[in-house]
C-alpha cells in the first residue's frame, strides 16, 4: 500500500509534458535501440564524478553496484538521444529520486535516528526534574551563574588587560627609553628620563629606529575659542610621534606637527570646543599666550591604551615648549620628559641595550645610570622594577585573579556536582529501571552529561544578563572600560566552550557515579555505599570553605592594610583644604591683592602659594650641604612656598620659626623636615647653609615630618625654600560656611584675577586618597569574590543541609518521638557540618597567613597580622554555617513527626 | 498478515520479473512495465518495489551480466521464488473467484 501512495505523489509532483524523462523512463519501442554498438567516444559518455561519487556515499551496497549499472545505461542512452547537458540533468535527477529510506545505508539511518530520540528524551526529563524540584534547580542555576558571571569578569578583565596598547599598529616595534639609576642600596628604573640621551640615540643609533620622538608628560593646558575656555591634557611631542603610534585621524593628516603652529586635538576636544562646526583650520590659543592652528582631529585614544587621556599633541618645536629650550635638550641630568622609539625589523634590542647601556654615565656624577629601551608591548604588563630583564609586576595580579576567577568557578562546579550527587538517592530508582530495560551504562552518562548541560546553558543565558547589568559597577571597581563584545565571534566562541566545559566537569561526577549504580541494589532499596559513600561530598564542602576562608582573611588583610596607611599620621590638615593652579601668580602684586579679595570674602581663612600640593611633592633633587659625603647621592623634595604656607596646611614647627611675611630677607630662607636634618646629620640646624641649584638658603626651621609620598613608605627628606617659582594656590576654607557656597563665593574672585583660565579646583584630601586607589581597588575586588564565594558556598551547604534533613527525615521523628528535644536535634544535625568548616578553617589559614604576608612585603609600612583577624573570619565562617544549615535542620526538627512517619 | 500483503504495483513487478524470465533487471524490468501497461514509471520506484518484494521473500536476486554500456557494473538478476509464484497464483484465484461471484446483471447493467 504504501509502495503505492509513493508513487502516486510521485506522479503528480511532476508537470506532465516533462514528467516523461523526468520519471527516468524509456520510450516504448526503442528499447531495442538501446546502444550497445556505442563507440570510440565511451570514456566521453560518463556523467560528472561528483553525482556518482554523491550516490554511491548515500546509497547503500545492495543496491548501489546494481542501480548505478542501470542509471549508466540510461545516461548513455539518453547521451545519444538527447545530449550531454540534458543527460546530465536527468542523471542527477535520478540519483536524487533514489534519496528515499530504502535505498540509504542502513546503519547510519538506524543509529541516527535513534541517538536523536534518545536526546530529545533526555532534555525532556531534564526538563521535568529542572521543574519538579524548583528549589534544587534554584540553588543550582544561581549558584553556577554566580560562578559563570564571576569567571566571565575576570575573562572579560584579562582579555582588557592582554589587549592593552593593541590598538597602535606598531605595537610590536614600538618602544620606550628607560633610565636605570642606582645609588647604593636604592635603584629606580622609569619612564622618566633626561631629554639629551634621546638625541643622542638619534644621532648615534639612527638606523635602528624607524623613527624616535621625544615627548613630555601628559601636562593640562587651558585652550579657549571664543568664548569658550576649557582645559585638557596633552603632550609636546616630535613630528614622527603621530606616523609612530599610528594616530586615527578623523580629518586632516598625521604629518602636521612639523608646523610649529599647528597641532592635533581629540575628537572629543574638537566636539567640546566647536560643537558640530568643522574644526580643520580653526586657530585655538592655548595657556593665553600663544595661537595653534588646528591642523587635524584624532580618534580619542581607548581606555587601555598608554595614551588615554591625551586630547592635545602639540609640535615640538614651538616656542611655548619650555622643554624645547638648548638646556633641557643637552642636560644629561634633568630627568623632565619620555622618550618613545619605533624599532625597525631588522632591531635586535638585546643587542642594542648592551651597546646604549653606558651612554649616560660620562655625563653624570654622583649615581649610576644605565640605558635602556623596553618594547611598549610589555611595559603594562611586566613594569615589575625592570633592570634589563624583564620582572613581574601587573602580570602577577593578572595570575592572581585568573587564578581567584577558575577557583570562584570550580566552588560552583564542586556545588553542583554536590548537590546532584545528594540527589542520587532520590534517581537511584530511575536508574535501576532504565538499567532494567536495557539503558547501557553509556547512555546513562550521555542523559546525565546532556541534563547537566541544560542547567548550565540555563546558568549562562542567567549569567551573560547578570554581567551586562554588573559590568558599570565592575568598570568603576577596576577602573576599566569594559563592554561586552556581541559582535565578536570570538567571544561567543569561548562562551560555548566554557558552557562545554563547565557542564561536562559539572555533570562529569554524577554522570559516572550514578551510572555506576547495581540496578538489583538500587530497586531493592539498599542504597547505602559503606562508610566512605559521602567522602567525596564532604571533601567537596571542605574545598569550598577553604577557599571562601581563605578570600574572607585575605580581604580583612587588604582593607587593615589600607586602613594603616591611611591612619598614619600625616603631619598637617587636610579638611577644607583645597588648591587651584594659577600660572600668573608671579605678576608681581597680584597674588597680594587676590589673597586680600579671598580672605575679605569670609569663604577662605587662609590662602598660600606654593610650587606643589600638600597632597603629593613630584619634584626631587639633590642639593648641597656643610659635611655632605659626596660619594652618597641623596635627593630630597624640593617645593616653593610663599610664607604663609605652612599656617595654611596646618603644619607644626620643631624647631626654630616658621617663614614670616614681614622678612623680605626670607626669600632666601629655607625649612627642612626632621627626615632631612636626620640625613644631613646636622645637631643644631638653625643656622646652617644650604645650597640648591647654585643658590644658598639659610635654614630658619625644622618642620616636623609630613606623609606626602606613598603612604606605605618611609617619611621622605624635604625642603621648603622661600623663593621660586609658586603656581599653585591652596587655601583653607571656612569650616563654618558650606563647602557648595564657599566654592560659588570665590569663583567669581578667581575669575576677576585669572579671567585666561576655567576655575578648576582639586580637594588636598581627595588628592592624597588617590594614594590608596590601587589597594582600594584590590580590596573592593577581593570583597566582591569573597563574598561570591561565600554566597556560593553557602548555596551548595545550604542545598546539602536541605537533602540531609529530609534523608533524615524518619529518623529525626522517630527520635522525636522518643523525647529528643528541638535543641538535641539541631545539634545533631548541624554537627557534621561543624566538623567540615572546622578543617576547613585549618587548612585555609596557613594558605592565607603564607600568601598575605607575602604580599605585605610589598610594603614597608605594613600592619601585622594578627591571631584576631582569623579568628574572627573563623567566627564569620561558623556563623554563616550555622545560619545555613538551622533553617534546615530546626525546620526538619519542628516538623510533626506523625506526617513523615505515616508517609510509608 | 503485514508483510506479505502484495501490493497492484508489486504484483505487476511481480510478473514482469516472471515475463522477462532471465533477463530481469532494475531497466528491463521498467522498460517491460512500461510496455505492458502504457503508465510511466520512475526507476527508483520499480527498485523500491523490488527491494521489498525481495524482502518479503518473492524474489530472489543475483549479480551477473556486466556490459560495457553500464560502465563495466553488474545487474541484479531478478527471479521469481516459489513463494513469489504461489502468491500471483493465489492472487490469480482470489481474483477469478471473485469475477466469478459478481452477478451477470451487473455486466448486464455497466454495459447500458
């Protein structure tokens, strides 16, 4: 019957004036003429190899010696009758009439159709578990995507950090000049170097370099168009730089800055100060003195790339870079600028670092100093006190947290491979049955793997959400730019494969133990596995408290180490301090009226100058001394300072006076800070001369030791010197006035004095706390996985409690029933897991004391660590435990017992 | 009785193998259908049918009879079976005795 409604569609599926030929017939009649007198051209008669080759793959022996034979002769036939093309038409034609069951291999069609029945079965179930115990499915899908959005932050942050500067074509080739100094004990290898050594390398070392660019810092200019006056950041650099790090430009060429009057902004910078209007050719005058034409627009620089920030390069050449001046460009010793190089490819820089090396030493007296060029493509990564060879340093807390996100992972695997175990019981008997009716032990471990595999696609979908909706709080937490890349095939890539591995190293424990099962035990009912049958669950629960201990005391350690730094005493106030930089302070009364304007405003209570803020003194030098030890090099802080200063920031004498206003001759007076009179070794100090870049100060005071440096770091020499150059203003604010309307009251002053410039304020205590940023930061992370683990944990205790207490079930009524009191049970029940947290805790503790001290290293102000800080992330851990498991087990112990004992 | 039921078309295969005698392949079997019946057949389905038949057990095949117009392949040599004889045989019978058990007044009538 069947055979026969084929045919029938078959018929009627084809036009009836083709269905002829289509339906691979022969013409009634001339069978007779089939050619069997075929000639010299049968190699010709074939039809391509491919159909054939196509049929014989589908189809299976049987029939394909014999079909084939057949459909050759009617090719051949029809060659003749109907030629070649049209032949090969109905030969394909014919080859796919034959795509029908009978005719297909048979054992991939048996085994194929099978494998997909049996899968769809198996989601199915999976599906009907996942809904049958919402709870379980709960704890486990959040649990792993807890995970998942843990390993996908840090996936996403490495890869941000890996891909660091990638956006500069050269990356590979380009390179920065480094200075290595030593003195002694101290070395200090940086960015920062001396402007001659780059010309030097020019002039002598030229054909290494496809190109080579000195460059300053990143230093903020003001830059008004108009009306409109803004500030930002940006860098004199050589005409060479844009070519060498491959600067996008939106409009106008690279090739500009060898004008020196024109200069290149940032797209933002354009789109700030000219709105939608074309910027090309415009004229910006930059710091009031000097105009620039804009000679093109950049795409801004990404967040990880060295140059972030930098929305102006400006030309070299001109006439406002004060470094472009014949003293910086010869001295060997002003250490001002960066110098960056782009290696060409015939460059071997070992080789080129052991000739270079010595460059600087004739030049210098006093400390040595070596060259060196480093490849920018590891300078972020590997910063690590550089020395020639490559050291540690970014790259370790990358590891470190690589290492935190696959251990945050695997506590979610472990919870889920726990959980699926403790509910082996309850599927033992769906085991046993599926044994009984024949499942293979291969097929069990597929339908586990593939269940498993469900919740974890579940978990990921869950987990990609959570991100997207963490990832602006994530950025804020690291300082990153961060976005998830959808488009990128790559990352959808590594996603699938992560939710593989995940669900296959998940699923992989129940999927073998479960399979496992003696059917004729299981369905008798005897499922108990000897003694060790919950080892594996309870080393499980032992790992997750180890590592969840171990981040709880690695945290504290942190956030008390931060809490050291800052609680060391600075040595002056910092509240309601606040500076502004004001280039025009030397017009000579000026500054005099301003302070009077100020202070008549009733906002401010003091107001000073000085070179630097309070919160932070860059510059160092060396100076001279009665009695110095010429061998030793010593530098100190050097910082200008107008005579109220001190009395501004709130700073405390010694011994002798502070600068008086009223001394004209204390222009020439100078302070030292306890640390410096210690190094110069001075018993009466008062008195004495010192003398600073050929002048000589008289010393008139000894200010006690302040914390303007790194907080972790010993107190550092410093001089206070009454004359010089004071650009910045600080001033302390009335602390009766509201911070919002003392910054409106002398705003308009600022404007009235400085009209050239936007009124930009920093706070000194919000300056010094950018100190901390980095701790801080690593703090704040290892907050965040802390307490992701601890959630994780305590998701997969909390499942096992559950499962325990109802395996529990008829014995604790019983129990009951006999006279135990609620308290009796839950002691009972929370024991177990007491014991497991216990060891736990003594593992993970000398982990923890091993690793943070070894971190504390790092500083040399650093807290102890003491006994209570494991104590009380001991206590923490019991606590949490406890909270855990009592809701389970006081629950199963106020249950009425005659319910779970009537249930059989 | 499924698996034996002989289909119109099968029990038309059935005899064209019988009609062809030593000859009976997958192309002289259509060519013979083809002639016989006046109807189009596609190839792949008189194979159908003759994989079925074979599997129920009225034919028997062999490979034999390469030409070179067939590219040097053997044909699969159909043969009746005894089973596959006594089934057209009893599908003959029903046949005649059902002709048979039809009244005259029926022929009578079409004819009008």
């Amino acid at each position: 019957m069947a055979v026969f409604v084929l045919n029938f569609l078959a018929i009627f599926s084809h036009p009836p004036a083709t269905f002829h030929f289509l339906s691979g017939t022969i013409d009634k009649g001339e069978t007779n003429l089939m050619p069997h007198d075929q000639s010299e051209n049968e190699t010709m008669l074939a039809p391509p190899k491919w159909m054939t080759r196509f049929f014989t793959w589908f189809c299976n022996d049987h029939l394909a010696d014999a079909v084939l034979g057949d459909l050759l002769e009617l090719y051949e036939w029809r060659c003749v009758k109907l030629g070649r093309r049209r032949a090969n038409w109905f030969f394909l034609w014919n080859v796919l009439q034959f795509l029908q069951p009978f005719a297909l291999k048979k054992s991939n069609r048996s085994i194929n159709s099978n494998n997909y029945t049996m899968l769809k079965h198996y989601f199915k179930v999976s599906w009907r578990n996942l809904f049958r115990n919402k709870g379980y499915s709960i704890i486990n899908i959040s649990g792993l995507s807890a995970g998942m959005v843990v390993a996908m932050l840090i996936g996403l942050w490495i890869w941000d950090e890996l891909s660091f500067d990638t956006n500069f074509e050269n990356r590979s080739r380009l390179a920065e000049v480094m200075a290595h100094q030593s003195d002694g004990d101290i070395s200090y290898t940086g960015t920062t170097v001396a402007m001659a050594p780059g010309i030097a390398l020019r002039e002598q070392y030229g054909d290494h370099f496809d190109g080579l660019s000195l460059a300053s810092k990143n230093q903020s200019h003001v830059l008004s168009y108009g009306d409109k006056l803004l500030s930002g950041s940006g860098m004199w650099v050589q005409k060479d730089f844009p070519e060498m790090f491959t600067v996008r430009m939106t409009e106008g060429s690279r090739n500009v800055l060898a004008d020196p009057s024109t200069l290149l902004i940032s797209s933002s910078l354009a789109k700030a100060l000219f709105g939608d209007a074309d910027p090309m050719g415009k004229t910006i005058l930059l710091d009031a003195t000097t105009n620039f034409a804009v000679g093109g627009v950049y795409e801004d620089f990404p967040h990880n790339s060295t140059l972030y920030g930098t929305r102006l390069l400006l030309p070299w050449e001109s006439k406002q870079n004060w470094m472009n001046s014949p003293d910086v460009l010869s001295s060997w010793t002003n250490h001002c600028g960066l110098t960056y190089v782009l290696l060409n490819d015939q460059a071997n820089l070992p080789q080129i670092n052991e000739q270079i090396k010595g460059l600087p030493q004739p030049f210098i007296t006093g400390w040595k100093e070596e060259l060196l060029i480093y490849p920018l493509a590891k300078l972020h990564l590997y910063n690590g006190s550089i020395d020639g060879q490559s050291a540690g340093g970014r790259i370790q807390y990358v590891w470190l947290v690589g290492i935190i996100g696959v251990f945050v992972l695997l506590l979610a695997c472990i919870n889920f491979m726990n959980l699926s175990t403790a509910r082996s019981e309850k599927r033992a008997k769906e085991v046993g049955i599926r044994k009984a009716i024949g499942s293979v032990r291969t097929q069990l471990i597929w339908q586990f793997l593939s269940e498993s595999l469900t919740i974890t696609l579940f978990a990921f979908v869950l987990a990609v959400a959570i991100t997207w909706l963490a990832l602006p709080f994530f950025n804020t937490l690291a300082d990153k730019q961060i976005v998830i890349p959808w488009g990128s095939s790559a990352f959808w890539l590594v996603s699938l494969s992560f939710v593989v591995f995940t669900g296959v190293v998940s699923g992989s424990y129940p999927a073998f133990y479960l399979s496992s099962f003696q059917p004729v035990k299981v369905l008798k009912g005897v499922m108990r596995g000897g003694r060790f049958a919950s080892l594996p669950r309870q080393v499980l629960v032992v790992i997750q408290f180890t590592v969840s201990v171990a981040l709880i005391v690695g945290t504290v350690i942190i956030y008390q180490q931060i809490q050291y730094g800052k609680s060391r005493p600075v040595g002056y106030s910092r509240n309601g301090l606040v500076s502004v930089s004001m280039n025009t302070t030397d017009q000579p009364g000026l500054f005099a009226a301003l302070k009077n304007e100020l202070l008549q405003t009733g906002a401010v209570e003091q107001v000073a100058r000085s070179s630097q803020s309070a919160a932070h003194f860059r510059n160092n030098n060396s100076l001279d001394w009665r009695g110095k030890n010429v061998e030793s090099e010593v530098f100190f802080r050097n910082v200008n300072i107008s005579p109220d200063f001190g009395k501004t920031i709130g700073w405390s004498i010694v011994e002798g006076r502070d600068l008086s206003n009223e001394l004209a001759s204390d222009s020439s007076a100078a302070l030292l800070n306890e640390e410096s009179v210690r190094i110069m070794g001075f018993d009466d100090p008062v008195g004495e001369v010192i003398t600073f870049w050929g002048k000589k100060y008289n010393v008139v005071g000894v200010v006690k030791d302040m914390l303007t440096q790194s907080p972790y770091d010993p107190m550092q020499p410093a001089v206070f010197l009454g004359d010089g150059w004071q650009g910045l203003i600080t001033m302390r604010l009335n602390p009766d006035m509201p911070l919002r309307d003392a910054l409106a009251t002398i705003e308009p002053v600022f404007k009235e004095y400085n009209p050239t410039a936007p009124f930009e304020f920093s706070f000194v205590d919000e300056e010094f706390n950018k100190k901390f940023a980095d701790e801080e930061r690593v703090g704040s992370l290892a907050a965040f996985f802390a307490i992701l683990a601890i959630f994780i944990s305590c998701l997969g205790l909390f499942g096992l409690a559950s499962y325990v207490a109802e395996q529990r079930s008829k014995e604790i009524s019983i129990r009951k029933v006999l006279g135990a009191s609620v308290a009796t049970l839950w002691k009972m029940l929370s024991r177990d897991f007491v014991i497991l947290v216990t060891i736990s805790c003594f593992i993970a503790m000398p982990l923890a004391y091993f690793f943070m001290s070894d971190w504390l290293q790092n500083y040399q102000y650093h807290t102890a660590i003491t006994w209570y800080i494991f104590a009380l992330s001991a206590l923490g851990a019991f606590a949490i435990t406890l909270l855990t498991v009592s809701f389970q087990a006081i629950r199963a112990a106020v249950a009425n017992p005659v319910k779970s004992l009537r249930a059989e | 009785m499924k698996g034996t039921y002989l289909g119109e078309f099968e029990e038309l295969v059935l005899l064209t193998v019988g009609i062809l005698h030593d000859d009976a392949y997958g192309l002289a079997i259509v060519d013979e259908l083809e002639k016989q019946t006046g109807r189009n057949v596609m190839i792949s389905s008189a194979h159908k049918a003759l994989v079925r038949l074979e599997d129920k057990g009225y034919l028997k095949s062999k490979m034999g009879g390469a030409t070179e117009s067939r590219g040097g392949r053997e044909k699969r040599l159909y043969e009746l079976t005894h089973a596959g004889a006594k089934v057209l045989e009893q599908s003959k019978e029903l046949r005649n005795s059902m002709w048979s058990q039809v009244p005259k007044i029926v022929w009578e009538g079409s004819n009008l």
